[in-house]
C-alpha cells in the first residue's frame, strides 16, 4: 500500500532532477516518489482553470464599461427616432432635405 504525500506544484517541480541511472535510462526524483506514495499536487490549475482566469481578468472587468455605451447608444438612438416624428406622432416631410447630386448619391 502507497502511502499519501502532498505537494505543492512548485515543491513537486525540485524533484524533477535526475537522480539515477537504470539501464540506460535516467530516473528523475519524481519517478522515485512515484513507486513509493501516491502523490497530490494540492494547488494544481488545469488549462481550463487558467483560461477562464485570464477570461475574466480581461473581459469581466469591461462588462459594465460595455454595458453603459450599449445604453448610451441605445438612448441615442431613440432620441434619433423620435426627433424624425412630427406633432401627433406623425413622421416629418425630410424630402426637403435630401439633395440630388449629379452622381446620384443622396447627402443630407
């Protein structure tokens, strides 16, 4: 039975040295902790963990920046809307203000 060791990451990457030669091959402090407990890393992040970290460190933070100009340009906008209607809430006669050019575009 293997008994249970925690680690940090960062205590977990110092047995990352070689420390024996077997055959050939190099085995590192952490293959020798490996055979002998059953290791925990107790701070380990996933991709995922960091990604969404980064996500709302970068995102998160403007949402409100974001949502005030949305409703800014929103009321804007109505305000536009609203000026193009006459009394009675009927639309205003604009043709008066649409000048032909010769190229055919339209210009205000």
């Amino acid at each position: 039975m293997k008994y249970l060791k925690k680690f940090t990451v960062k205590e977990w990457s110092k047995f990352d040295k070689i420390v024996d030669q077997e055959d050939g091959e190099s085995i590192t402090g952490q293959e020798i902790l490996l055979r002998k407990y059953k290791i925990i890393l107790t701070d380990h992040r996933t991709r995922k963990d960091k990604f969404n970290d980064a996500f709302d460190k970068i995102f998160r933070a403007d949402i409100n920046k974001t949502l005030n100009k949305v409703t800014k340009g929103i009321d804007d906008f109505s305000k536009v809307m609203n000026s193009t209607k006459g009394m009675g809430g009927k639309p205003k006669d604009l043709s008066g203000l649409l000048n032909h050019q010769k190229k055919g575009k339209l210009t205000l």
